[in-house]
C-alpha cells in the first residue's frame, strides 16, 4: 500500500532533507519518493502539520516477559506498548525461564518477531542460566544475529567468568553489564541519602554502582574486548566512563529515562513502581547524567522496561519487586522535562542503539528502508493501554510532547488522530 505523510519535518542527520518539511511517500516498506507531492499519488494521506518524523527509535534493553513471566508482559503486548511509546525496535533481555543462552531461545524471539508489529531483538545471556558459572553458546546466538550478550540485572559476580565472555565475543559482539555490586546493596530498598534516611527504607550506596564499573573496566581493559554498561545512575559512574573512553577503551553506556526524570524525592509516598534497580538517585545525579548525555560519554538512552503485576507491586514498599514499566510514556516524559535538539534525540534513541542491537542503518531517503517514528507537539495525558503492566508511573501524566504514531513493516500504527 502506497502511503504518504504530508507536510512532515524530516530529522536525519545522514538526509539531504534533514530539518525540510516535505512529503514522503512510501510503498510498504520502502521511501518510493520525497518532496512537494501529489495525493493522487497514495492510496491513504496522512497529515503531520506540525509533527517531526525522525528514524525509528530502538530500545537497547527490556523484559518482554515470555517465556516465564507471562502474567505481567507478554511479547504480543509488550510490542504493543513500545510501539505505542514510538519504539520500531526492541532488544529484549532474558529475564524469565527458559533463558535465551542457546540458538534455541533467539529462534523462539525471532521467529514470534516475524508475526508482531515491531522488531524484536534477542539479548542472549552471557551465562547458561543466567549462574554466572559457564559460558552461554553465544557464537550459535551470534550466528542467528544476536550481537549483546548479557546477564539482565544479574551483573557477573564470577570475574574470571566475565574475563573469558570478553575474550570470546572480541570477533562478533559485545558484552552488556549491569553495574551493581550484590553483596553491596544487600537488602537495599532505594538512593542511599538524606530521602532514605527521612522515609526509614534502607539504602543502596553509590559505592555499589561505582566498585561494579571500575572491575568490570579493568577486566575490558585487560581483554581489550566490547562492553556496554547499561543503566548509569552515578556521578563516579560517569567519571570511570569518560576516564575508560579517553584511554581507548571501547566501551559504551546507557542511561534510562526514569534516571532523567525522576529523584528519590519522589519516592516520599512510597511509590513502589519506582522502586527500581539501580536506585533513583538524587538532583544532583540526574543532572550529570544529562550532562553525559550531552557531551557524548553516555551513548544512547534506554528504557528498561521490567512490568510487574499487580501483586508484585501494590504491597509494602520493602516486600514490592524492583523494576519499572515505561515503554509507554517514557520518551513523552523526557521530551517534556528537557530543551533538547531533534538530533540529538534520533543518535540516542535510534542511531546508536540500532548500532548496539546489530540492526541495519536508517536513513529518510529515496530508495531507504521506510521506518519512522512521529512525534508531535501539543498538550496530551500520558495513557498505558497496550502493556499488561502494573507498574508504570508515566501513566496520567499531563505533557506537552507525545507520541503521534509509528511506520514500521509497511504499517503505519497511529496513536492519536
């Protein structure tokens, strides 16, 4: 079906039409033309006076919740909420059972990807079971397009573990850690500070986040492989990275969005959905982590959407489970807290972690793959209707940039008329 966006403004930093507003008409999933065009031309118009079309947002990393935690997500509504939150693309973690640690669970991912609206992506583990005691069958993973390999949340307690995963992945991938130290944060509810103590929850110091990271780039260092370090949350965390980053390392980072949005100061009334891992941290934390942002030490941003049920959340706040949803709202929510270039936002959220998860390049030009994100600006509540999860603290939220819809597969999946 040939369908065309009129009046939409182009952002693509690798576009002659980069910053124009123009016409684009696709053929499926194809850009057939670009310019000042005729309606005649389509069998549906859709007008974006007044939106921004930019290539399709990725997600590096969230729990989809199949197999194993089906009760609170599943990959059919787990699509549909990222792409009801402007993501074309999702890399999704091993976080139930059985894991993705063999050719047989990217298979699985791959092959339910071909009948959803959206691309999944498979993250295998770096460990079989997620033990941290031997290596997962990541060449066979590698061999059906799986690039990042990682134990979600797990971290790699086994150093030597870590070591060998480093090694073997040097010719076709990269390894994804989580920057906690276990036994540090043992029994840890929230930041470690003045909030924590006020409320009476126990802490997770920055010293749990900050050892992590520096091990884990000794071990890069020492390898000379690929890591990527997902969810920041510190300010010696930043530190170690730009340090890690000057010195050669090949090393990336990513930042999620409830880091940039949110303090521990929200977490007064005992929001267990925003009892996350790592902690929400401080004022003072999130403004560097946008600062990193915007000098390039943090790569890309990222969800990390991890949906619980109703059960697992709407307790006391010590007994709830870490994690928050937020494909859904996520990106509005970021969009209304920060002043930030069009281009900026495609690097982070498309350009390079589409690079990390291994995805072919995007481009809005003649001839190029059709696979947009639209983004429109205009007062909007912030609503959760695909996810099954319970635990999105974007949901309600009153803001002023939203997603209108995304093209993706030769469909186009309007959020908003």
């Amino acid at each position: 079906m040939k369908l065309l966006f009129k009046n939409a403004r182009i952002i693509d930093v690798k576009s002659p039409y980069n910053g124009q507003e123009l016409d684009i008409l696709v053929n499926d999933e194809q850009i057939e033309a670009i310019g000042n065009l005729s309606t005649e031309q389509a069998e549906g118009v859709v007008d974006l006076k007044g939106c921004w079309l930019t290539t399709g947002f990725a997600e590096l990393h969230s729990d989809l919740g199949e197999p194993g935690n089906e009760e609170s997500e599943d990959l059919v509504s787990g699509s549909a909420a990222a792409a009801s939150g402007g993501f074309t693309a999702v890399g999704v973690v091993s976080n139930g059972h059985p894991h993705y640690e063999s050719k047989t669970g990217v298979e699985f991912i791959l092959n339910k990807s071909e009948s959803l609206p959206i691309h999944l992506v498979p993250v295998g583990t770096l460990s079989k079971g997620r033990k941290g005691e031997e290596l997962s069958e990541m060449f066979e993973m590698n061999q059906l397009g799986a690039h990042l390999f990682g134990d979600y949340k797990q971290g790699v307690s086994n150093a030597n573990l870590l070591k060998l995963g480093l090694l073997y992945t040097k010719p076709f991938g990269r390894v994804m850690v989580h920057p906690e130290n276990h036994e540090l944060s043992a029994n840890g509810k929230m930041h470690e500070g003045a909030t924590s103590t006020y409320i009476g929850l126990k802490g997770i110091p920055v010293v749990s986040e900050i050892t992590q990271i520096q091990r884990d780039l000794s071990i890069l260092e020492y390898t000379e492989g690929a890591m990527h370090i997902a969810s920041v949350s510190t300010v010696e965390g930043v530190q170690c990275i730009r340090e890690a980053k000057s010195r050669g390392l090949n090393v990336s980072a990513s930042v999620n969005i409830h880091h940039l949005v949110f303090t521990d100061e929200d977490l007064e009334n005992y929001n267990t959905a925003l009892k996350v891992s790592p902690p929400i941290r401080t004022d003072v934390e999130r403004s560097i982590l946008w600062e990193a942002v915007l000098d390039g030490t943090i790569d890309c941003i990222a969800v990390d959407h991890l949906p619980k049920d109703i059960e697992q959340k709407q307790c006391e706040f010590d007994n709830a489970e870490f994690g928050m949803a937020g494909l859904e709202g996520a990106v509005s929510a970021l969009l209304d807290r920060y002043e930030v270039s069009e281009e900026l936002l495609q690097e982070k959220l498309s350009t390079v972690p589409r690079s990390l998860l291994n995805l072919p390049d995007l481009t809005i030009q003649e001839g190029a793959t059709a696979e947009f994100t639209i983004i429109a600006s205009g007062s909007e509540q912030i609503t959760a209707m695909g996810s099954k999860a319970f635990n999105n603290p974007f949901k309600g939220l009153d803001v002023n940039n939203y997603v209108k819809g995304v093209y993706v597969k030769g469909s186009y999946l309007s959020l908003h008329a």
